[in-house]
C-alpha cells in the first residue's frame, strides 16, 4: 500500500505519522503560534527530527464556528510558508490542509505533495479536477455544511452507514478523474457529537472496506478533553490512547500536533505487530 508523492514512494503499509503546522492566528490548539519564519522552521525541524513523514500545512481554521477566510489570503498564508519550508528543508513531503481548488493549485505549484481535503470536493467543485491534473495523493474527509455550519448538520440514521456510502460514491467520483492515490479520513469532529465520534471509532474496523489508507485526525480534540473533564492543554495523554487504539483498529496515518509521542505509539505497536 504506497501512494506517490512527487515520485517518492511511501509505503503507508506499516502506519505513519503527520505532524500538523497551522499558519493560522485562530486554530483551536496551536493558533497564532508560529507568526515568524523562526518559529514555523523550528516547529518544522523538531517534527522531522521527531519522525513525521508528512508535515500538514494549513491556513485556514476549520475548528467549528471558525472565522470565514478569503481564498486570497489563505494563498497569501500559505504559500510564503510552503517556499520557506522547502528552502530549508527540502525533502520535506507537505500536505496542504485545504478545501479550496485554487488553493490547491498554487500550493502544489510551489512544491506541495499532498492534498487534505476537509470537504472532500464538497464545497468546490473543481478540486477533483485539480487533483487529476496534478497527480497528487488525495486525503478525503467526511463532514457535512462546512465549518460555520457542521456542529448543526449531527442528524444520522446510521452514522457509519452512511459515511461508508458517503466514500464510496466520492471514492468511484475520484476515480472517474483518473485520481489513482485516495486516503480517507472519517473526520472526528466534524458533523459528529462527542457520543458519534465514539461511535465511528468503535466500529473503525469497518473503514478497511474500502481497501483505502486510513487517516485518523484526534489530536487534543474536544471529544477527548471534554470526555475526561479537562482542556486541550492537558490532552495528550488522552490523544496518545486514542492514537494507540486507532492503530489496533487499522489506522495508517496519525495526524497530530505532537509527532514524538505519536512515533512512539507507532514504534510500540510496530514491535507488536510486526
């Protein structure tokens, strides 16, 4: 199980990790934390020497009820950091947290790998496209609305039923563009309650039908600070279990804010597994 990233096959077979850098001032953990160049490079640096194969960039908040932010500014966000990145370190493999085509497009243009896609195609409608030309690997996500209206949009008859069907019509969508390297993320806060996304990490087994890497995005998330009564300053712990079973239960990637802890997670269940 490989996916393509500018030529560089990277066997997602035995689980990697995805360290998340947000050049944003209103992400809900690491917000406003890395304004200067200084700061986005030691971030970048210690992510890497901590074992992150990919590093997600984003400029655009998607925490619910986040601010709207013009596409001009999130290109204006992003592309200054994927050029500063990759001046310095090269071989890094950066996927571009973003659900708008054009945002896409200039960001692969200057050097990105990877496309995340919270909406999955959802909200524009010519990203498949953009991804087809390009020939980027592709990270689809399930949510419902967008981030202003997704925490009203939690009314499911089977949740996990219905995201099944939500990938696989989105799966065969992709593949009529020709878009041969799919990841699916089930979206863990996104159009779920807390007791939903539980739910769909119980049954996270049932993901491995569609034959397709898995994402699991549940770093200091509030289904995991609220469940325990505390805040995401004090969730790692809680994230570090959660990643630990989301491994057990097929997860391929983990991406989070703390890449040491998360290779570790790894490098203990690799032991056990392999």
């Amino acid at each position: 199980m490989t996916i393509n990233c500018k030529g560089q096959l990277i066997d997602v077979s035995t689980p990697k990790v995805m360290g998340i850098l947000n050049v944003t001032p209103n992400s809900f953990f690491d917000g406003g934390k890395y304004k200067n160049e200084n700061e986005i490079l030691s971030q970048v640096e210690k992510m890497l020497i901590d074992g992150a194969t990919f590093i997600d960039l984003g400029a655009y908040s998607s925490k619910p009820s986040a601010e709207f932010v013009s596409e001009q500014e999130e290109i204006s966000r992003i592309i200054p950091a994927i050029d500063l990145i990759l001046k310095h370190f090269p071989e890094t493999i950066l996927s571009i947290d973003t659900f708008r085509s054009e945002v896409a497009k200039a960001s692969i243009e200057n050097g990105a790998a990877i496309i995340n896609d919270i909406a999955a195609g959802n909200l524009d409608d010519k990203m498949f496209e953009v991804i087809a030309k390009y020939n980027v690997p592709y990270i689809m996500m399930h949510m419902r609305g967008n981030p202003q209206t997704m925490q009203k949009l939690t009314n499911y008859e089977d949740i996990v039923k219905e995201m099944l069907f939500y990938f696989s019509e989105l799966i065969a969508k992709a593949r009529s563009f020709g878009i041969n390297d799919l990841i699916i993320d089930p979206g863990f806060g996104f159009a779920k309650t807390i007791e939903q996304n539980y739910e769909v990490f119980q049954k996270m087994e049932l993901f491995k039908m569609l034959e397709l890497p898995l994402l699991i995005g549940i770093s200091r998330k509030s289904m995991i600070y609220k469940s325990l009564n505390t805040n995401v300053e004090k969730a790692l712990n809680g994230t570090t279990v959660l990643n630990t079973l989301a491994l057990t239960k097929g997860a391929k990637i983990l991406r989070v804010h703390d890449v040491k802890e998360a290779m570790e997670c790894v490098t203990l269940f690799n032991k056990i597994n392999l």
